[in-house]
C-alpha cells in the first residue's frame, strides 16, 4: 500500500502548515470577476491563482497522460519569452476546460462513453 504521506505530497498537499479545508472549498460567489475576466497574476497586483480558482478537482489519469501533460507544460514554459505567468499542467486543463465551453452543442451531439465522446469533441475542436 503507498505512503498515505507521499500520496498526500504528490497531490499538492502538506504535511506541515496546510491550509484548513475550508479555505479550499470557498464559496465564489463573492467574487467580483471571473477568472477569465481577471489579469493575469503579477507582481503589481492580481491575486494568487488559489485564489482565482478555488475549487479543487482530481483528475483519474493514467501515467502516460499525466506524463504528458508534464513534458507539454516544460516545453511551454521553456520557450515563452515573458516570466510573469507559470505553464502548469493546471494551466493547460484550465484552458482546456474554456475551450469546452466555448464549444457548441446539440440535441444531436450524443456520446455514450468515452471513446465515442472523444471521437464527437474531435470533430468539434477541428472543425
């Protein structure tokens, strides 16, 4: 059985100084503007991306994904020519979530499980 402390680290937790869970899981409805409508964080102002995005998700993938997603976010952040915002693997998910929701969709568009609902969000993103 793995280390529940390793697992715990792994998942962007800590062992010391972590946060109570409430504060994860604020409500956002206070908020003034979306995270979309937000600038980007930098060391003028802008708050801290925990704060732009508070809700936390897990994701199930598998290691080749996950891998992934790492060796993209690297490239990323090698090759961009200004410092002020981190390429996470967070980043990349975030921007995809908006791509989602900028897709459109029909009583048409039916997917009864992955492999199909993969093939439909093919044909729309290429489109």
């Amino acid at each position: 059985m793995p280390d529940k402390n390793k697992m715990k680290a792994a998942m962007g937790g800590s062992l010391k100084g972590s946060r109570p869970k409430d504060d994860l899981f604020a409500n956002t409805s206070d908020r003034t503007s979306t995270p979309e409508q937000s600038s980007v964080k930098t060391s003028s102002n802008s708050k801290a991306k925990m704060e732009l995005y508070p809700q936390r998700v897990t994701v199930a993938l598998s290691a080749e994904q996950e891998q992934f997603l790492d060796v993209l976010s690297k490239e990323f952040k090698a090759k961009r020519t200004k410092t002020e915002e981190t390429i996470n693997k967070n980043t990349l998910v975030r921007c995809l979530v908006r791509l989602l929701q900028d897709l459109k969709f029909t009583n048409f568009d039916v997917a009864n499980n992955e492999q199909e609902l993969e093939s439909l969000l093919r044909t729309k993103l290429i489109r």
